[in-house]
C-alpha cells in the first residue's frame, strides 16, 4: 500500500504547490490563512483519494471499471456537490445530504476559508475534523481490502 501511494502523494504535493504558486502570483489570490495548515488538508484529502482509488482497485479486478468506478464516486461527486460549480444553498435537501458525505466539500470549504479568509478556528475546525475522519475510515478500508486480495 505504501508504495503505491508514496508516489502519487508526492506529484499531489507537487501539483498543489504548482496550484498555489499560479494562485498567488499569477491570479492574485491572497493566501491568509496558515500554508502548514493548507498543506496538511491538501495531505489528508490526497491520502483520502489514494485510500479510494486503492479500495475500488482491490475489490474490482478489471483496471478499466476501478478507473470508472473511481471517476464516478470521486470526480462527478466534486464537481458537481462542492459548491464548484453549483450553488448548493439553493440545491435539494438530498443533494446537501450527499454534498456532506463527499470529502471534497469539505476540502474546498476549508481551502476558500484559508485562502480567503484567515486563519479563523471557527471555519477550519469542523472541516479539519471532517476531513480526519474520512482519512481514517478510508485508510481503514484500503488497508482491509487491499489485506483481503493479498492473502
């Protein structure tokens, strides 16, 4: 599992600094909040994706359907229910429901509250919690899937 994902992780990290610097001097974005802070929701979020993509690849055994599979429950899901692209104050009560079951809603609160915002505990700590669990059901899960193929 570890080396599957160390490198992976590491061109996220390198992706994310690309963002952040084209963010800051390109687009003019403030960073106010705390970067410590940035990159370590970027790293339970990148940790939440890997554990994902790990556990649809070890319960599905064609690499085709895990890449459709992981392109339907990650890529749809945060485009669509992540405030992105749509609002979702004015959405369905469903939508909000799955919205909150998504990890990407909670990554992308927390990003715009440190990046535009501050480092306001307030806006940080429910997101930061939230993103922790999904980190440790999903790292539960890859690690219970991935032990299951192997044996």
């Amino acid at each position: 599992m570890i080396s599957n994902g160390i490198p992976t992780f590491c061109l996220g990290i390198i992706g994310l600094l690309i963002c952040l610097l084209a963010c800051y001097f390109v687009f003019d974005v403030p960073v106010r909040g705390s970067l410590f802070l940035i990159f370590l929701s970027s790293s339970l979020y990148l940790f939440i994706a890997l554990c994902l993509g790990l556990t649809v690849s070890a319960v599905v055994k064609s690499q085709f359907l895990a890449s459709q599979l992981v392109l339907v429950f990650s890529f749809l899901p945060t485009l669509i229910l992540t405030d992105y692209l749509f609002d979702l104050k004015s959405a369905p009560f469903w939508a909000k429901v799955i919205s909150v079951l998504c990890p990407a809603t909670w990554y992308v609160e927390l990003l715009i509250a440190l990046l535009l915002v501050g480092n306001v505990q307030s806006l940080i700590t429910k997101d930061l919690i939230a993103l922790t669990l999904f980190a440790i059901v999903m790292g539960f899960l890859a690690t219970r899937y991935i032990k299951k193929t192997l044996e």
